[in-house]
C-alpha cells in the first residue's frame, strides 16, 4: 500500500508538472504569436522609415543646391553693393565741391538738350513716319445772333 500511495502522489505530482508544463507553454505560444506581430509592426515601420530617409535626403539634396545658387547670387549683389558703394563715395567726393557742382549741372543741361532734340522735335517736318507732327487747325466762326 506504501508504494500504492506513493505511486498516486507521484502522479499527482505528475500531473501538476504536466498541467504547469501546459500552462507555460500557452504562454510561450502566446509570447510568441506577440513577438511575431511585433517583429511584422516593426518591418512595415522599418519600410516607412526607409522611405521617408529617401524622400528627406532627395529634399537635402535639392536644397543644398538651391542653397549653392542662393550663395552665388548673394556673392554676386554683394558685389554690386561694393561697387555701388564705390559710385556713390566717387560722386559725393566728385559733387562736394562747387566747381564740380557746376560741371555736373552743364553736363545734365547738355544730355537734356540732347534728349528734346532728339525724341521731341519733328525736324522741320510737317509729316514724320506718314503721320503729321502738327496739330490740325480748327476755324471756329462766330455769326452775330439774328434780330427780332
């Protein structure tokens, strides 16, 4: 009977093992099945990922040219700057002085002799390019109101 006992609380011991073992390995089935889902989460945000890298450094890379050009015309007005800033120094030093003053003033007045010569005046003509440089007369009558 002793070893009767002993053989059915061995198999209770048995059995508890088994349902332990039972239990655990649910669980790992579980962890398992989590881990997978998981790992395809990860791999579709990996994916994701990728792409955007490809689309940000294709956005670096045009910008960065955009910034070469945006350099070179900086380089290029600040050059203009320079040189107006040269122009301006020359004709204040060229302008300070009253002689210089009077000699500036004589070219003005001459360039703007010029330019009237040149796009106002018809030349002495009465028709330029088929159409008459001179306004048409107009012959305005006046009669004295009749008499009752």
């Amino acid at each position: 009977m002793n070893t009767l006992n002993q053989v059915k609380a061995q198999v209770v011991i048995l059995e508890k093992e088994k349902q332990n073992l039972l239990q655990s390995l649910e669980k790992e089935k579980v962890a398992q099945k989590k881990l997978a889902q998981d790992k395809l989460a990860l791999k579709d945000y990996l994916k994701a990922s990728k792409a955007r890298l490809i689309r940000l450094f294709k956005a670096y890379a045009s910008e960065k040219k955009a910034i070469g050009a945006l350099k070179a015309e900086n380089k290029i007005l600040i050059r203009n700057r320079q040189e107006l800033y040269k122009q301006n120094k020359a004709f204040k030093r060229k302008l300070s002085s009253v002689e210089e003053l009077r000699k500036a003033i004589k070219e003005v007045d001459a360039q703007m002799q010029k330019y009237k010569t040149e796009t106002l005046g018809n030349r002495g003509f009465i028709i330029k390019d088929g159409k008459p440089t001179c306004a048409a007369k107009i012959k305005i009558e006046v009669d004295p109101a009749p008499k009752n």
